[in-house]
C-alpha cells in the first residue's frame, strides 16, 4: 500500500471497544468505512462500523474472511494475539506495524528499548521467580510495584509493595507469570504526548495535556499541561523518537512523569489514548481521525490546539452526573452507549473548553 | 414519550444522507443508536448507523417494522410521502411534528403561514393555469422565478422568467404542477439562522452565517454573517417566532435575505441544514447533535460560537481539492464517502476555522 485510501476504502479495526468506535466516526468523516473485528458479541464500535465480525482471536476462517475484506488493518488496543497477526499481516498492511506490538506488549521488553535509545525509565529488575523478587527488593528499593510483563491495563495486574512482608502476596498475585518490579520515582506530575507519524515520516504531536489518576485509571486530562516551554519542546522531542525508532505509522501515546531532573517514561501505548481524548474539542484533526489518516496513507492533519479544555472520564456511575452535564456551558459529552454503568467501566468522557471564546 | 432517551436508545431517521450520516455520528456521542430508512440500497448514512432498512416509502410491512423498533422517528428531509407519516405516526412520536412538514412541503402554504405570523416573503402568486401565471406576472412584474410548490430543491423544480417571452415556456417545466410566482427582491447578501427547539420548549439559535451559491447550489457559509448587533437579535427572533408557533421540536434552518428594510423569508426547512455545517467545528454542540437533543427529549446543548469559521461545500469536481486540502492549517474536512462524484453532487464540506486560536 503506497497511495493514500480513496474514498470507500476500508478501514479494518482489531476490537471494538470505544476507542474503536471513535475512530469509525472518524474514518466516516474522511468519507472511508471501518470493519470492526471483535470477539464480544455486542460492541461500542458495532453501532457506527460499516461492517463488524464477531469471532474470537484464533478463529482463522473469520481473520481470513476479514483480512481480505479491509485494505489496511489497525488495532485499538495492543494485546492482540500472535496468532491473529500472523494469518493477517499476508493478508492486508498493519499499522502501526508489528514491532509497536512487540515493544508494548511486554513490560520488560518496553522498558529495554527505551533504555536502549537513550531515554529514562523508573528504576526496574525482572521477576520470574521469588528469588528475583528478593533480588529486585534488594536492589531497587521499596515501597515499589510488581507488575505483569503482559496484557495489564487500567491497573489490572499489578500489586503495590511496600515493604517485605507484602513480598510473598505479591508475588503468589501474578500467578506464576513473568513480572517486572519497578521502584517508586519522584514526580510532581504526569504528562501524555499524543504524536502522530504519518505514512512519509511525517511527526505530528498534540500539546502535551496533565494526567490525574483515580483509583489506577485516568480520570482526567488538562491542557495545557504545567510545563515550561523547553519541556513542551523536550516532550515532543522524546514521542518523535519513540515514533521514529520504530518507523511508526499512526497515533502513539506516551505517558511521562515529569521529575527535576526530566521526564521519566512511564509507558507507550501503540494506539490513540485516553489521555488523547481532549483534542475532540481542541484541534481541527483529532487524534482518532490523525490515527486514521496515518494508517490510511493520508498526510496528518492539523493538530495545533485552539482551546484549553479538560477531559474528564465517567467511569460507572458517573454517568449519574450525564443529566447535569448535558446543559452545562462549553460542554462536549461523548458517551459511549454501553447498556449497563458497571464500576471501574468507561462509560464516556467529557471535555470542557475552558477558554472556547473566538 | 416525555422523559429523555436513555443510553442505548434507537432514533429512527427518515433518509440516508450525508444529513442522516452526520445525524448518525452525533447521536452515536451521546450513546444513542440509529436506525436509517431509505429508498437507495447503498446511502451515506448506512457506514455509521446500527441499522438500516433499505425500502420504499409505499412498503407498508417495512415501514411498520421500522416504526417498531425505533423510540422516536425524525427526517433529513422534507419531502416525506404522506401515506408513509399515515403509518408511523401510531408507532413512534414523529419529530419535528407533521404540521412542520406540511408547512414546508408546500412553497404555498409556507408563504401564507410566514405571512400570516407577521413575517415578509417575497411578492407572489400562486399559479395553476396560464392565465394564473399572466396575472401573476402583472401583479408582481418581472423578472421573477416560477417554482413547483413542491419537491424542488437546490435549484430543481425552478425556472426564472427574464420576459413576457419566457412564459410559456417556464409554465410548460412546470408539467401541470401547482407553481408559485415569485417576485425578485433588492437585497444585498442571504443569511440563514439554525434554530433549535428542545422538547421542553426552550429555545436556542446559532449565530447567523452568511450564505453563498453557485449555480442554485449552496456553495459556501461564512460566520460571522454582516449583520448588525440589531439584525441579529431580529434574525434570532425571528426564527424563534416560527419555532413557537409551530411547537416544533428539533432543528429547522431559517433562509433570510437581508434588505435594508429587515429581512425577507426566503425559506425555511425542517431539519438540519448545509448552512449550519460549519457549527462542527465552531461550537461544542453542532448542529446534529442539537437535532438529536431535542428529538431524543435531552436538554439543548451549546450552541455559542467560539470560532470564525468558513464552510466551503465540495461539489462533484471539487473532490479534486481533497489532496491539497488534507495539509491545509486549521481545515477540518467532512467527507461523505460517496463513490461517484458526478456533477452536482454533494461530496463533502470542508470547516476553515479563520479565527481559532485560544
């Protein structure tokens, strides 16, 4: 694939949550369809995908029938099965491309090549065996956390060590997986670049916005975020050449702890992010429809920000607050209709332009 | 119905346009669902709605289904057969209300109802015979345009008579159809006013855009429009008038021309509207999702403006621009994913915020 997507062409998606469907409504404003892939049965993205396949990760017929369908692949989230890459990447482009996997999706081998290029990460050791965790504690320090190498998110698989005797519980929690034990930094806060790489290695990053975390899941993103001009500038710096080492093609979050010293890489994600969400009301290309025009070939749109705004999730039963929401000033409510506001469930966010006027 | 749609929630939409498809999106924000009924077998909106029934408005069995499973219809378009309405009414609330449709389905009687609220339409005459026609064009003078009562739009259905020569000939286009005669007017540039009525009543309108055609056809909408501060309060009044005294509920746009006399209705419509496109990029609720907020019971969002915007339709040809278009700064395309882009055609609309910066 070398020419950009014309109009008509599909998009395939892997998964169909709401980062999914966000970027269908913008793959449909570029006048381009998406074929969602996802194994539930009902999905966020199903109600506004030109084309959705329900079947699991290992069901070769439905990845071939799906592989031949699109003209290029995408995924919104990163713990997609290697079986699944391997029957489709004959069948259509994947982007961004299978090394963006391979570094995500391992905590261990994440944390290596962002070693390897030079950039900083909180201090850590691996753990296979309890033996290495007295070895980590040892060496790294306490209070820290022990997470899983593999497929953790929003604060899923991962235990808080703070002090020797928590060792053993810890431990026994990653039920025999391959682990990585990383110590405690000193932050005054946590900033996500959201960057963009195009298809002709052209880099695009969002301001950087301001994290808050509640109970290990975002609960809200500003922007601007609290740095200084030449941390604005160090920040994009650090994303491009994530993007660059990796020949990215797409959208890519970088979460950062900002620390005296510089920022500290906290995680990269190899999709559009939560913490992205705020440019739905900031910039003239969002991070979905930037994510779209990377994976299809397009040039990147324009990402300059023209509001401050605060993102804020709802989560469960913050859609109690909806009703109240839905008449408050320089509002913009995305929901994602999901039938039912279980706890510690995205159900929409929310984002407020705080300084909108023209 | 009297309380809001709930999450998950089906609004049924009469055509499957690029109206219906932006209708489609904006619902999809708020958690709702849609369901598209049309005629064509492929339509824009069908990419990014939940359902769709591809059937004609005289298919009893179709419609009724359709009736069944949605929680409340409303349409993209005005001109919706009345044996169709007959049967959905008793299936789910119609929104905007029929006596809307019956206002504005008929260039007649739109003319005697904006008249009779104290409002100024061009000088006219209705015209069934020839004679009727030479009478009109007695009483109102030349040069003057001939227009079916119903089903034109974008210059269809219309015939400008230059000279008494040119009778016979615009009364023969008409193929026996009712027509009205109308009269030119001296004004200096066309404005149109979105509005916004929500179930409750309330009342909100967008800041008027200034509009300009090409050949019949919408060609672009600039905000602010050349108005004084007093001719926008009048614009706004004006349109709230027509929304009360039809109690309608949902989205209308509201054609003026600006004399220095005040304003000439030229037209209204029902529905969302091409000049309101620009509201996607220039408030925190467009248009669309204005339209699906009142429809689906939901308080008004807002509608303030926070950017200047230009809207620039793209017709047939104009999908040419496209490429150069993609990197331009501060440039937000809507493209509607139609195949073919034949000579007047709808294709898209391109937002250039002029003045975005917070």
């Amino acid at each position: 694939m070398t020419s950009p997507l014309a109009q008509g062409s599909t998009i395939g998606i892997l998964g169909g949550g709401q980062l999914g469907r966000m970027l269908s409504m913008a793959a449909a404003r570029l006048g381009l369809k998406t074929h969602i892939y996802e194994q539930s049965a009902q999905c966020p993205a199903a109600d506004v995908a030109h084309r959705v396949t329900s079947a699991a990760y290992d069901d070769e017929a439905a990845l071939r029938a799906f592989g031949r369908d699109v003209d290029v692949i995408t995924y919104e989230f990163e713990n997609i099965p290697t079986y699944a890459l391997d029957i489709l990447q004959d069948l259509a482009p994947i982007r961004p491309a299978r090394n963006a996997l391979a570094v995500s999706q391992d905590r261990l081998t994440e944390k290596q090549f962002l070693t390897d290029l030079g950039l900083r990460c909180a201090p850590y050791h691996a753990v296979g065996t309890f033996d290495d965790l007295l070895q980590a504690i040892d060496k790294v320090g306490l209070p820290a956390i022990l997470k899983t190498t593999r497929m953790g998110y929003d604060g899923k698989g991962q235990m808080r060590i703070a002090n020797i005797q928590d060792a053993q519980e810890a431990y026994d929690a990653m039920q025999g997986s391959m682990a990585v034990f990383e110590g405690f930094i000193d932050f005054s806060h946590e900033v996500s670049v959201i960057a963009a790489r195009g298809a002709d290695g052209a880099i695009s990053a969002y301001d950087p916005g301001e994290n808050l975390h509640k109970n290990g899941i975002l609960h809200q993103t500003t922007v601007p975020a609290r740095l200084s001009a030449n941390q604005r500038t160090d920040a994009v710096l650090l994303a491009a050449k994530i993007l660059n080492a990796l020949e990215y093609v797409g959208v890519m979050g970088v979460e950062l702890f900002v620390t005296p010293a510089g920022f500290i890489v906290n995680e990269i994600a190899p999709r559009v992010h939560n913490s992205g969400h705020w440019t739905q009301n900031g910039c003239a290309t969002d991070q979905f429809e930037q994510h779209i025009r990377a994976v299809a070939g397009w040039p990147l749109g324009d990402g300059q920000r023209y509001a401050d705004v605060v993102m804020e999730n709802l989560i469960g039963n913050d859609m109690d607050k909806v009703p109240q929401l839905t008449s408050q000033p320089n509002t913009a409510l995305h929901l994602y209709g999901k039938p039912e506001a279980r706890a510690g469930r995205k159900m929409g966010h929310v984002n407020v332009m705080t300084t909108p006027k023209a």
